[in-house]
C-alpha cells in the first residue's frame, strides 16, 4: 500500500468514527429529552444510605438531585440515620439493642434517636441549600409502636402508617424538597423511630410516586450470585438489569435462603404492589448513578416496575424515521437491503417495533406470501438492547403471528446471521424452496442463504 493511501484510508475511519460518536450523542440528547417529557411533573422519593451520606461524593448526589429538580421532577428524601443514631446513643452511654434489624427504643433513648435522626435530615438540607434548592423537614407520617413480638417489648419502636399527603403535596408542588427523618407521632403526639426504607415505601406509596429509588453502598445484583429465571435481562457485566413483578415472584421462588440478601427487593415489590411504577436500586456511590438510571433507556443498577417498561407492538407511520436509524448500521454493514419511507409506508402493516419508555430501539416484519409461508425479515436492534434478547422475542413474536394466520412456514434470507439463526430452531433450505414470488425476486449476486422453520 503506498503511504498517501494509506493517510487516505485512516482519515476516511476516523472520520466514520466521528460520524458514529456524533451520531450516538445526538440520540443520547434525544433520549434526554424524551425522559424530560416523561418526567416533568412526577414525584420521585429517593431513600438515601448511611455510606452513601458519608462517601465523598455525596455533595455530587445532591448537585443531582437539584439538578432533576430544576428540570420540573419533585424529589422527597428519606435518608437513613442508623450510623448516626449508633454515634449518638454511644457518645451519651445510653445502651441499645438491635434484634432481627430493628432497634429496642427505650424511652431513654427516643430523645437522642430524634435528635440523631433530625442531625441528618438537617445536614442534607444544608447541602441542599448549598445547591439553590429549598427543603424543609417535617412531622408528615403517623405510626404505631410495635408492641411485644416474641416476649420482647419493642418500646419506643415503631411502624410507619401513614403521611399528610396533601400537606407533602403542596410542599413538592411549591418546588420545595420534603425531608422525612425516621421518627413518626402517634395520634397522641408520641415519637416513634421507625425504619427508613419502611418509611420510603410507605412515603412513596401515598403519594403515587413514579419512582422509589435506593441510593445504597453495594453494587448492583450480580446475576452470579443467585438463581435467576429465564425471563430475567441480564446487562453486560451480569448486572440484574430489571425485574417484572412476575419475574421477581419466581426470582424469589428460586432463591428461599436469600431473604437477608433481597430485603431491598421484597421492598421494592411491596412498593410496586402499592402503586409505585419503578422502584430502582442503585450504588449511590457512582458518580451520575441518578441521571443515568433517569435519562437512560438502559439504566444502570436492578429495576423493578409494576407498568410495562418494554414492549412489542405494530409499527405506526411516526415510527418510521426511527425505524430507518436503528437499520442503518445493519445496511452499511450489508446485513440488511436498504429501505426508504414510502417502502415501509407501504407494509406498514407488517412491520412491528420493539419500545422502551416510548422510544423504538427495535423493529422486524413478517411477509406473507400465497403458499401460505410468511418471510421474517428487517431484523434490527439498537446493540445497546441486544443483552435483553428483544432478536429473539421478535423472531418468537412473529412466528406466533404467522402461526396465528394459517401459515405453516416461516423462512429468512441472511449473509452474516447463519448461526443466530439456528440457534432459534430455523434450519437451512434452498432458494428453489422460496415463494415463486420471493423466488423471482432473489439475488444472485447477494447470495443470500436461505433459512427455514416449520410451525
């Protein structure tokens, strides 16, 4: 190779390379704004752990969360007090015990857990403060003690029961920040220290949050570490990506001995069940874990949702412009024929997409032919999504379709996917096979192979 075109053939990648980054920024922003839409208006109450307090760059957390703030999202804060509860009843001698994780109050320590718990409450609210956000911490949540479970009197501990809703309510749609510290009255004005995740559920739950999100200090579920059903998204890394709550029924069926492990799970689905839409568990410890997890189809900790996060329906005519972004790589890489918008206006109806959040990341279509045999074609993923096996569910999908309508044969035409498609049962034919349609229309020179699959 002479060396002037060689510089010609690396400036030609780098500048596909700048072509491919800018084009992966330009749908980050359009996403960003998606979520925005979405978003703006809704509640999120976010439960924050003691290390995540303590880690250095918590100060970066609560930039975040004003800035979601700012961006019209109303954010209410359950911050735990544990670790400060523990410094205080041992600096003023007062002894405690803590039995299957709650604490035995004693009307001895109440002053010094409230004092404690609004310690923290505050500290947040002066970093708040620090970032142009305005907070206020109140006594919004009724409880009750817990009484005598098992000959031990639990005194002063308490389950939380209940909150001022409308009392929080005009408090977010003011802008301003509720901070709820883990101490709730009874009817009569008794504190009770009660627990604060308890308390983020129950929080979350009355005011119909849109999210419930724990901020905690351990990575992200590990798909190593338990027993995971087939139908559970497992991301890159094995993180857990995000459950159904019928996913997470089996997931807990699977793993009985785990419960310690998956308290914040068994949460997580007592939130959903009680009208939370997701519940995200999360390493407040990332830099940008809560922006990511917000404006991102993909996330990036272990999501449980009670309403469809994802799924498969027709195309519509306003898909089409998205549809022809996501095939784009594949027909530059000659994996997929070309198409325009008025080809996939005209088998609009063959075509379905793959959604998240209102945004199409995949699409396929199923011809159908007068053999009665159906072609499955325009296969194509965002890579970004391919961990959550949508290729397969959309091959599966249409298969189901085409069975539905009478065919007993569903084929494709490929020249760099052979092996997936064995792998989902399809077996390998002849061009003399084909539909005469299909048949009089096949390329020669493309020399696509031909794959077949009995229904």
């Amino acid at each position: 190779m002479e060396p002037e075109q060689g510089r010609e053939r690396a400036a030609a990648g780098a500048a596909g390379d700048n072509v491919s980054e800018n084009r992966d920024r330009v749908e980050t922003i359009r996403e960003v704004f998606s979520y925005l839409r979405q978003f703006r208006g809704t509640t999120f109450v976010v439960w924050i752990d003691n290390a995540v307090l303590d880690d250095p760059l918590f100060s970066v957390v609560v930039k975040d969360l004003s800035l979601l703030r700012e961006a019209g999202i109303r954010i209410a804060l359950v911050p735990s007090a544990k670790k400060r509860i523990d410094e205080v009843l041992r600096t003023y001698e007062v002894s405690f015990q803590v039995l299957g994780g709650t604490r035995v109050t004693t009307d001895e320590a109440i002053p010094f857990i409230k004092m404690a718990a609004f310690d923290v409450s505050n500290r947040v609210m002066t970093m708040l403060s620090e970032n142009g956000a305005t907070a206020v911490i109140g006594n919004w949540v009724r409880a009750r003690g817990i009484g005598v479970l098992d000959g031990i009197d639990y005194q002063s501990a308490g389950l939380p029961e209940s909150v001022r809703v409308d009392t929080v309510r005009k408090v977010l749609e003011d802008g301003v920040v509720p901070i709820f510290p883990c101490i709730g009255w009874s009817s009569t004005g008794r504190p009770y220290n009660i627990s604060s995740n308890e308390l983020a559920v129950v929080v979350a739950s009355s005011l119909g949050a849109e999210k419930l999100i724990f901020l905690t200090a351990r990575e992200g579920l590990s798909a190593d570490a338990f027993k995971v059903p087939d139908t559970v998204p497992v991301a890159p890394g094995g993180r857990l990506a995000n459950f159904s709550l019928t996913d997470l029924d089996d997931f807990f069926r699977l793993n009985p001995e785990r419960d310690a492990d998956l308290e914040l799970l068994q949460r997580a689905r007592r939130a959903c069940a009680g009208g939370v839409e997701r519940v995200h568990i999360l390493d407040g410890r990332r830099e940008g874990v809560i922006l990511r997890e917000t404006f991102s189809n993909l996330g990036s900790g272990t999501m449980v949702y009670s309403n469809r996060y994802g799924g498969i329906r027709p195309m519509a005519v306003k898909d089409i412009s998205d549809v022809l972004r996501i095939m784009r790589p594949f027909v530059e890489r000659g994996i997929l024929l070309p198409r325009s918008e008025a080809q996939l206006e005209e088998v609009l109806a063959d075509y379905i997409v793959f959604e998240v959040d209102d945004s199409v990341h995949a699409c396929a279509a199923l011809h159908e032919f007068p053999e009665k045999v159906g072609e499955i074609a325009a296969i194509a993923v965002d890579e970004q999504f391919n961990h959550l096996g949508v290729g397969p569910k959309l091959v599966g999908y249409l298969s189901e379709r085409a069975k539905k309508r009478g065919l007993f044969q569903v084929f494709v035409l490929t020249t760099q996917t052979s092996d997936w498609f064995l792998k989902l049962g399809f077996v390998e034919g002849e061009p003399s096979a084909l539909p005469e349609k299909k048949r009089q229309a096949y390329d020669l020179q493309r020399r696509s192979r031909v794959f077949v699959k009995p229904l």
